[in-house]
C-alpha cells in the first residue's frame, strides 16, 4: 500500500441517507400519482404528465406542473385544479414502499448503534409523511430537509449541518445515496465515504463510473462496507 495512502482514523459511527430513491422509489410513487391524475381528469396520458415533472421549470416537486399540464390542455384550472393536486399528493404517498431490504438494513445499523440521519431536498412535512408511511422514521435521529437550510443539494451546506446535528466529523460518516452529482460529488468534497446506491439511480446514463468509495445494488450490501471499514482494512483516497 502506498505509504502516502491515509489510513481510517476515526471509527464510523455516523450514517447519512438520503431519502427518495434511496430508501424508497420516489419516482414509481410519482409515476402512479400522475397516472391517476390523468385518469381523474377523464385522460390517459399519465406519463406525459409526469414529463412536467422531469423539466427544471417548475421543479420535482411542484404542484405547477399540473397546473401547465392542464393549462397546455384546455382543462379548467380553476375548478379542478386543487381537486388534481389533492389526487396526485393521495396516490404518491400511498404508492410509497420501502425498497426490498431497506427496513431490515436499518433495523440491523440501529441495533449496532450507528447514528443515523436523513438529508433531503423535500420539505420536513413531506419528509416526515414519506418516512411515517414507510415504517422507517424510527430509525433516525434527525434529518436535515430543504426548509431548514434553503438550500438544495450538491450544495455543502445540507451535509454540514447533518453533521454538525449529530456532532460527527467528516471522517466518522459515511453517505448513502442514489445521485452522483447531489449526493455522492459534495460529500466527497467534505471528506465523508461514500456509498453509491445503485439500485436507486433511475437518472444517471451511465452508472458504472461513478466516484464513490462503494458502489450497492442491494441495500444488504452496506453491511460488509461498514465491516471493512470498522476493521481499518480499507484505504480511502487521498
């Protein structure tokens, strides 16, 4: 091993997570949401309104979207726009599950004592629905969401008050997410691990190259990285 390599010197206690499309499919929830949107409006066209969703106009989030959406259609906003908006916000929650093996991963790290936290670019009430209807809020002892900070990742600052929230330092964290450029690109910047899930990305054209410290396909694969990583035999980037 190369002598100017840096050898782990603090132990990971602290676990960073981003939320949609890490812990849970986000955009199959939103998929189903607008297909009932669509079908509550007497169409069939689903799919091209999630489209609205996929464009930086409005944002992932935004309710505008349906509106352009039925605005583009001649559909009358005024009387059935907030009625639209209700369905769509029923059915993507309802839709939310928890990725095959994500409960029994963080049921296991809990146990083990990992301290564990969410950073998210959805609002803490979205946030806490989302987490609440999959099981898995117990798990976590904070999370940092977009109405805190005001900013939105690759943005540092989300990551550095995560840390700052659990009081860990860069080198006792590791970061799992799903987004090369949101999740894994700033942490690595900050000096945490990180672990890219895979499984997850359903954006990214290319998802063989990305510049993490570990790649998942399935969430059981954290635990081998973080008994690596506790056992000092893994070397990390200079």
């Amino acid at each position: 091993m190369d002598s100017d390599s840096k050898l782990l010197q603090k132990r990971i206690t602290t676990l960073m997570f981003d939320m949609d499309n890490t812990l849970f499919d986000l955009v199959g929830a939103q998929v189903a949401a607008c297909q009932a949107v669509a079908e509550h409006l007497g169409r069939d066209d689903g799919k091209e309104l999630f489209s609205y969703f996929l464009t930086s106009v409005h944002g992932f989030e935004s309710h505008e979207n349906i509106r352009q959406y039925m605005e583009e259609r001649n559909i009358p906003v005024n009387s059935r726009y907030r009625t639209a908006c209700q369905v769509y916000e029923k059915i993507k929650l309802q839709s939310i599950i928890p990725y095959e093996g994500i409960p029994e991963t963080l049921r296991s790290l809990h146990e083990q004592g990992y301290l564990m936290g969410i950073v998210t670019d959805a609002c803490s009430r979205d946030a806490t629905l989302r987490l609440e209807k999959t099981g898995l809020l117990p798990y976590f002892c904070c999370m940092v969401s977009f109405d805190m900070v005001k900013v939105k990742k690759p943005s540092p600052e989300p990551f550095l008050f995560a840390l700052e929230m659990m009081n860990a330092h860069a080198q006792e964290a590791v970061l799992v997410g799903d987004s090369p450029h949101r999740d894994i690109e700033p942490c690595s910047s900050l000096g945490i691990r990180t672990v890219y899930a895979r499984y997850g990305d359903r954006f990214s054209r290319d998802r063989t190259h990305v510049p993490a410290d570990f790649v998942i396909d399935i969430p059981e694969e954290l635990h081998d990285i973080l008994f690596h990583l506790q056992e000092n035999t893994i070397f990390f980037k200079d």
